[in-house]
C-alpha cells in the first residue's frame, strides 16, 4: 500500500507545476486523494482534495482558482497543477489518502519538492 510522487520541479515564477501520485495496494475510488504542502520552516498547509470515483474536487479558498485536482482512475493517479507560480510557493507537496471530513490522512506520499525560483 502506497502513494509514489513524481520527483522535484524546479519552476521560474509565472510558471505551472504538475505533480502526479500514483496510488497502489488498495482501492483507489474508496478513499479522496488530499494534497497538502509544506514551505520551509511552515507547518502543513491542506490545498483540497479529489474524489477519484467522480473527480470531485474541494479546494481551499487560498488556491482557488490557481489550483486544480485530477484523478485517473485506469492508472490510479492523481495531479495537481498549480499554475501562477511565486517565490512563497516553494514547498513541498504531499498527496495523502483522505478520509472523512476532517480531513483525515491516513497514507502519504514521499513528497515532491517545487523550489520557484527566477
């Protein structure tokens, strides 16, 4: 049972980012798939989660309209974009397989680091 990310990105601002996570060893419709990042020395920050079963998305009000979530059911992979990149975007991003409304995590991803950098 796991969640493998793609690997760093490295993005001038202005830029998108894609980050996939490829879920293996359990039913990938029977959980959401949450993103979540970390900037240096900042806590974790959620960006929303995807329902695979019918790629309902929730994002956080902070990325709305930056930010989108897809799933791909026949491959079990998830993505997020992130587009308009700035300086404070550096983190580092976490898929995690979500539960409940919490939101709980209960598996993580490696993380996939994206320095924004000119």
């Amino acid at each position: 049972v796991q969640l493998v990310q793609s690997g760093a990105e490295l993005r001038n601002p202005g830029a998108s980012v894609k980050v996939s996570c490829k879920a293996s060893g359990y039913t990938f419709t029977s959980y959401y798939i949450d993103w979540v990042r970390q900037a240096p020395g900042q806590g974790l920050e959620w960006m929303g989660r995807i329902d695979p079963v019918d790629g309902h998305t929730k994002y956080a009000q902070k990325f709305q309209g930056r930010v989108t979530f897809t799933a791909d059911t026949s491959t079990t992979t998830a993505y997020v974009e992130l587009s308009s990149l700035r300086s404070e975007d550096t983190a580092k991003f976490y898929c995690a397989r979500g539960e409940g409304c919490g939101p709980t995590q209960t598996l993580w991803g490696q993380g996939t680091q994206v320095p924004v950098s000119p």
